[in-house]
C-alpha cells in the first residue's frame, strides 16, 4: 500500500486536495470518486517533489504552439469519442494532457482545463487562443455549446478537418509527380553542364571550326556553373525563394489567384477544392443553428483563393441586406452551377442543411474527377517536358559531330 496525493474538483467547481491510501494510480482515482470528487491529479506523495518539477518544466516547455491540422484532428477526435462515452470536459482534458501523444497537444488540453476549472466555458476558452484553433473552429464549437449539441458539433467538426486533409492530401498528391519530375530534371541538366559539357571543349576546339549556338550557349554555361559552383546553390535558393515570395505577397497572389481561374482544368480544381471546405463549414453551420449570414462569414474563412473570397464577401453583403442565399452567390459568377441549383433546391424546399450535405458529397466526387483527369494529362506531359530536354542537350553534344561528318 502506498499514500497518494490527490487534487480533485468538489461539485464541479471547488478545488480540493488531500491523501489516500491505495495499491495503485488506478485505486486511488476510485478512492477518490467514492469521496464525492473528481480527481484532477494524482501522483504517489514520496514522487510528490517530481511530479511537481514535470509539471512545472512542462509548463515552462514553452507557449502554446499553433496546432497543425491533423494535430487538431487528434485532438478533436479524442474529444468527441470521450465526450459521446459520456465523460465529463474536464476529465476529458485532463485524459488529453497525461497521455496525449505531442507535448503541444497536451500543452493546450491542460491550458484548456485550466481555464474551464477557472469557470470559462469551452467555446469561450477556445476563443483565446485563435492562433492554435482557427475562427472556424471556435465558431463552431460556441455554436455548438450554446445549442447544447457540443457532441455534435465536435463530431461534425471532425468531418470537416477531415475533408480538409482529405483534399490537401489530393492536391499534394496531385502536384508531387511533376515537381519530382522537374527536381529530377534540374539535377540532371546541371550534372551535364558542369561535368559532360566541358569534357567536348577540347574536342570542339580541336575541330577548329565554329559551335552551332544551341552547343556554345551550354558550353558556356556548364564552364561558368563548373567555374562558380558555389552560385549553384544559391541560385536554386533564390529561385525557390522568389516562388514562394511570390505565393505569399498578397498582390503577386491576387494576380495569381486571378489568373488560375482562366486555365480550364485548373479553374475547376481551384473551384470546387475552396467551395468543398465552404459548403462543407455551411452545412455543418446551419446544422447547429448558425444565422444564414454567420454561416457564411465562417465559410468564408476557408477559401485561400483572394479571387472567390472577394467574390463570396460581395455575396455575403447582398444576404445581409435580405437576399435570397441562392441568388446573391449567383452574382457572384464564380459558384458551380449544380451547387447553385441544390442550394435553391433547398432553399424553396425549406432543406437547405440536406442540399449543402448533398453538395458535399456532388464535390467530393468532382474533385475525384478532377484529380483523376489532371494527373492522366500530367504524365504525358511530363514525358514531353523531359523528352524535349534530353533532346536538346543530345543535338548540343551531337551537331558539331555531325557538322564534321558532312564536311
């Protein structure tokens, strides 16, 4: 037998600590619970001095950190099965804290149940820390609580990240072929500038004859990349920088964003991967008892394309000002029209949460398409790409050998 320190809630709200004698962690809790009290904390009183000094290097470990999304999928997932087993918020978090599997995760869940134990509600905790949750998120969740349907919500709310990395999922999956394909391609047409080329120089040289302007451009190069090699990498960097400078800086990406909905097939993939987390955020939304305009302020927040969240803005004033949902994203242009006709179909029917539930479903299988169609067309496009520069750097090596042979 050994004796067990124990913090533990006294009618929810007060905070009570004392000792009890028992076998094990697990007995003690249940000595605990037959007191009257929800245990918060218990740890065996001669390992008292270094379960104090874990909790306090855990809690100097470092401020919250921003969740990633599967970081929040963990958590919301492990929220909702222990929520719908009837486990009360703080027992759950306290679970959440001791054996969440990253230190993040069980940084946030005990900032949580602090908070909550301080007698702050879910939602309203969760609105102190947008950096680590997202508006979304804790729209929902106050949504949620206030209808009394937190469980619900929770698990809707898993739906909803889960179709997110489901879709991000499809379009990495989507890009990785071709820009493995052009890394491969960089590598390969820098190993034969700086290493092949200069190996001919001699050879042309002795030819005494001038190089067709195909061979002496990459002559001239691979010299100077064998030459100053330390640019090479700094050059890549650069170029790699500068893209991504590019993606990020708002008025490059406006430019960008604009630009991608006239490329056919790009416009589709671009439309309905953004419309597939809004229509997806509205249904789950409109579910919990969200105000139409709400509704929509939250969708709003999971387009990334600056074109269509300009778009759905405007179409968002005109339903505040009473129109109809359906018409004001019709304005907009830029909304798929079998998406428009379900959302007037629901609309007219008094069905709506049903009809965004059967868009979602209409998009998911259209991204399907989508991905499906892009990544037929890139392999062949990718073997043009490869097959035209493996062509060109044979007729650099092989024209002057063959301007030889007919002299």
């Amino acid at each position: 037998m050994a004796i067990y320190n124990y913090e533990a809630l006294k009618n929810g709200r007060e905070i009570v600590k004392g000792k009890v004698t028992a076998e094990d962690v697990r007995e003690a809790k249940e000595s605990v619970r037959k007191l009257g009290f929800m245990p918060t904390k218990i740890y065996e009183e001669r390992a008292g001095k270094d379960a104090q000094a874990d909790a306090a290097s855990a809690s100097k470990a470092g401020q919250m950190k921003a969740l990633s999304l599967t970081d929040k999928i963990d958590f919301t997932s492990t929220m909702q099965i222990l929520s719908a087993s009837g486990i009360p918020m703080i027992e759950s978090l306290l679970f959440i804290e001791n054996d969440a599997a990253k230190l993040k995760i069980r940084l946030v869940a005990k900032e949580l149940r602090t908070q909550i134990m301080a007698g702050s509600t879910f939602a309203d905790t969760l609105a102190k820390y947008p950096e680590q949750f997202g508006q979304i998120y804790i729209g929902l969740c106050k949504a949620g609580e206030d209808s009394g349907e937190l469980e619900k919500t929770l698990d809707r709310l898993l739906e909803i990240l889960g179709k997110q990395q489901a879709i991000r999922g499809k379009v990495i999956g989507t890009l990785m072929y071709p820009c493995f394909v052009i890394a491969l391609a960089v590598v390969i047409v820098l190993v034969m500038l700086m290493f092949v080329f200069p190996v001919f120089k001699d050879m042309f040289d002795s030819m005494g004859k001038s190089l067709p302007w195909i061979t002496q451009t990459l002559m001239d190069a691979g010299i100077t990349l064998k030459k100053f090699w330390y640019l090479v990498p700094l050059l890549l960097a650069s170029i790699v920088y500068s893209i991504t400078y590019l993606f990020k800086w708002e008025p490059s990406r406006r430019k960008i964003d604009k630009i991608s909905l006239e490329i056919p097939l790009l416009k589709e993939l671009v439309q309905y991967s953004n419309f597939a987390n809004f229509i997806a955020v509205m249904q789950v939304a409109y579910e919990a008892g969200v105000p139409i305009v709400e509704c929509l302020y939250l969708a709003v927040l999971t387009l990334t394309n600056y074109t269509l969240k300009d778009s759905i803005d405007k179409a968002t004033l005109l339903v505040q000002q009473g129109q109809h949902l359906s018409v004001a994203l019709r304005q907009t242009e830029c909304v798929p029209k079998m998406i428009l006709f379900m959302i007037a179909t629901g609309e007219q029917s008094g069905r709506l949460g049903d009809m965004l539930m059967q868009a979602t479903k209409f998009i998911d299988k259209k991204l399907d398409d989508i991905v499906d169609t892009m990544t037929k067309m890139i392999e062949p496009l990718m073997l043009i790409v490869i097959g035209s520069i493996v062509l060109t750097l044979a007729l650099a090596l092989y024209l002057p050998l063959f301007g030889s042979y007919i002299d």
